[in-house]
C-alpha cells in the first residue's frame, strides 16, 4: 500500500512522535496550523469516519487518546479542539483516518 500515514506508522519515513500506543501514533505535523498540532493516526488503515472500519472501538479509543495527547501537552486546563476531516470538500487530504489535535493558542470559530 502506497499510504503516507501508514508508512509514517511503519517507521518508513521519519516523525516525532507526541505518544505511541499499540493502536495509534500521535505526531507533530509538520505544516502546523497552531503551536501544538498533532496528527494521530490508527495503526491500520482506515480511510476515514466514513469508512465502515471506522467503527465504535475504534473511534472510542482515538477520542481517548485525542485526551492523552492534549494532556500530555499540557493542553487540558486552556482547551484545544479535535478535527476530524472526511473526504476532499472536508479537507481531508491523506486518506488515512486522523484526528488532528490543536492547541497552544485560542482558536477561533468558525475554523475556515
């Protein structure tokens, strides 16, 4: 499979890693949009929320470690938002679901 997202899990290309579990990896993304950005993939892959992989477990246990993320980066007493993007109008553009969990300054509504 030629899938950025899982050859970043693989260890194929180079990232620094926020938190790792068993299921999923948390990054810094590298074009962040605030100043704590980061992406957190499953390790399989799943394209996205619509995607019928994409199912209850699974999402339960990426909003439980969108938390451990933001409170590992202090984020928690502040606030910080998570993303999650679906398809191209949604602004999804690495089919591979992820969440992307922003912080480190106040953000703004509507996002864009």
């Amino acid at each position: 499979m030629d899938c950025l997202f899982c050859k970043i899990a693989a260890g194929e290309i180079p990232a620094t890693p926020a938190l790792e579990t068993d299921e999923f990896l948390a990054f810094h993304d590298i074009d962040a949009q605030a100043p704590l950005h980061v992406l957190l993939i499953p390790r399989r892959h799943v394209v996205n929320l619509a995607d019928e992989a994409a199912d209850a477990s699974l999402l339960g246990d990426l909003l439980e470690t969108a938390r451990a993320v933001a409170r590992k980066l202090n984020l928690e007493e502040r606030g910080y938002r998570v993303v999650l993007n679906v398809g191209g109008d949604g602004g999804q553009t690495v089919p591979h679901l992820h969440a992307h969990v922003l912080g480190g300054r106040a953000l703004h509504w509507p996002p864009g």
